[in-house]
C-alpha cells in the first residue's frame, strides 16, 4: 500500500491539470505492458500500425523497465497543457543534474528478472545527457505526430470534461468527496489527511510519503490504462494520475440525432441540441460529440439565437440548457 500524508495546506492547495507530454509517455509505454494488464488494445493495434514498427530506442529505453519512469520526461503540469512543442520547450530546459538523478534512480529501482530493453542507451543517456536529450525530443516529436495528434481533438475533449467534472465535485462537495471518487482503489482518510493507494502488484512494497506542505496535483491521463501512478520525488510538485471519466469515448459511436432534426438544422446542431436534455458545459458536449469545442460553440451561439438553448453559470463554470422553447422544439420532431 502508498499513502501520501497531507497538510491541510497540501488539500486545500490541491489543483487540476493536465498533460500532452504525459499522455505521449504513458501512450508509448503501453507498447511494453502486456494486453491483458491493460484495456487499450484496440487503440495499441492502431498505434502499431500508424507508427509503422519505426523504432524509438531513446524513447521506449527510459519507458520500458517496471516501475520507475524518469521524471524529466513527466515532468508535474502546474495547469492544462496541450502545446507539445511548449512542452518539448521545458523538457530541453531540464537542468543536466536532474537527468541525471533520475536517470541514477533507475538504476537505483530493483528489475523483476532482466534489465530492460536499451540499457545500453540508457548509458549514453548517462555519458551525453544533452545530446541525448535532443534524440529523445525528435523520437517524441515524431511519435506525437504519427499516434497522438490525429486523436488530439478526442483525447483533450475528455481530459477537460473530466477536469471539469471534478472540479465541480470539489466545488459542491470537497476535494475530500474528489479524492476518495477517483479511483476503486484510492482512499482519503479524512481522520489522518492520508491518501492510500492500494496496489496489487506482488512486487510492490509499502510506502509511506509525507508531502510536507508541497501541495499537489490531481491528473487525469486517459493512457493510465486504469491504473494509477505517482510523482513524489523532490524535483517536481508531487502528482497522483488517475484514469478520466469517458476514456470509452475514444472509439464510442455518436448517438445519431432525430432524422427530422437533422434535416432541419445539420447533424452536429441537432446532436448538440438532443444531447442538452442534460445540462452540459461545452467541453463536455465536445468529449461526448467527438467535436473540437470550437464547433461546439459555434453550434451553441446558433442555438441561443434561435431561443433553444440558455447559459447558466456555476462558479467558473458556464452549463448550457434547453429552453421550455427548446423542449417543446425536441418532443415536436421526436420520432
């Protein structure tokens, strides 16, 4: 089991974001942990084929041993983050002594039977870390390219759905009420102020983190695969990552919209229209219509005109909701 032992400044101060740069890293390591370990292999099958079996040997030699990832290559979102080249921008900016701390702690991390795949460029790595840290950017950049950026659209419309989600709980419930629901397996003791991971992996060991005041960051990454991951070491703000809701959306099929509406007023107005009978914020509208939020909005200003749709807002947060017109709009053309 892991707990993390919070301050009350350390709960207070927690915050939601999240990561390209870690859903990259997280994607790719999936191309090492079995299938059965994981449920994204028809994404991985599309994967593999998109990236071509091109090897990525400074990439998949910091990915592909159990355990430990270096943290320079995850380094902790202190909010939303999408730019990738921004943050291949802050990835060449990592000072050399953090490469190699982290790298040292690799090693430092028992194997379960071998040392993994590229130890010998993980070496290199260690003799040349910024020349190094130059072909891991162009392997990441190439990767980012081919598997993650067709898909960006999708997997960033549920990353902000999920933030938002959240945010929201802790705005009506607590952070207390958002730890405890993000995970089966993650507890937060209200009593202690103690975080518990419970693993199940039988070469786990307990472990006990004190957060001593540093704060941390809650991040959703849809390549968590449905498990968990954490960040403590000093070099970074500590980070708990955990699986979003709505990861099935990736390759969920788009109800269709009533055949009358949709003659009256396109397929993405009428799917946006049918889809208010819940009230719902932009980007929650975009992860469940596989629409940038661009199109969204530009569907939702269509509809407000026309006296469908209305606004509230709810702290930060702006819901859309059908109108009485609107309603009566919708039961006139259900079929």
């Amino acid at each position: 089991m892991i707990t993390f032992q919070l301050t009350q400044d350390d709960l207070l101060s927690t915050r939601l974001a999240y990561s390209a740069m870690l859903e990259l890293t997280l994607s790719r390591r999936l191309f090492h942990i079995p299938h059965k370990k994981h449920n994204m292999g028809r994404w991985l099958e599309d994967a593999r084929q998109a990236i071509n079996n091109v090897e990525l040997p400074y990439l998949d030699a910091l990915l592909s041993a159990p355990g430990y990832m270096p943290d320079f290559i995850t380094p902790t979102p202190d909010q939303p983050e999408s730019n990738i080249e921004a943050a291949f921008e802050r990835l060449r900016a990592t000072d050399t002594q953090v490469l190699q701390a982290n790298l040292e702690r690799m090693f430092e991390c028992p194997f379960d039977s071998s040392p993994p795949i590229g130890i010998e460029t993980v070496q290199l790595f260690r003799a040349s870390p910024r020349e190094s840290l130059e072909c891991l950017i162009q392997e990441m950049r190439f990767y980012w390219e081919r598997v993650l950026a067709p898909q960006w659209v999708q997997i960033r419309a549920i990353l902000d759905g999920d933030v938002l989600y959240r945010a929201r709980q802790m705005a009506i419930s607590g952070r207390e009420v958002m730890l405890d629901d993000l995970h089966p397996a993650i507890e937060y003791e209200h009593d202690t102020g103690r975080i518990s991971l419970y693993k199940t992996r039988k070469h786990a060991v307990d472990m006990h983190i004190d957060i001593g005041g540093r704060g941390l960051q809650v991040v959703p990454a849809v390549f968590s695969a449905s498990s968990m991951h954490w960040q403590v070491f000093p070099e970074y703000t500590p980070m708990l990552i955990y699986t979003p809701r709505g990861v099935g959306n990736l390759y969920a099929s788009v109800p269709d919209p009533s055949p009358a509406l949709e003659v009256l007023l396109g397929g993405g107005r009428a799917s946006v229209l049918e889809s208010l009978l819940t009230p719902l914020s932009t980007s929650e509208l975009a992860t469940r219509l596989h629409m940038t939020a661009g199109a969204v909005s530009q569907h939702l200003s269509r509809l407000k005109e026309a006296g469908l749709v209305e606004p509230q807002r709810s702290g930060r947060w702006v819901y859309y909701h059908l109108t009485e017109r609107g309603e009566q709009f919708i039961n006139l053309f259900a079929s």
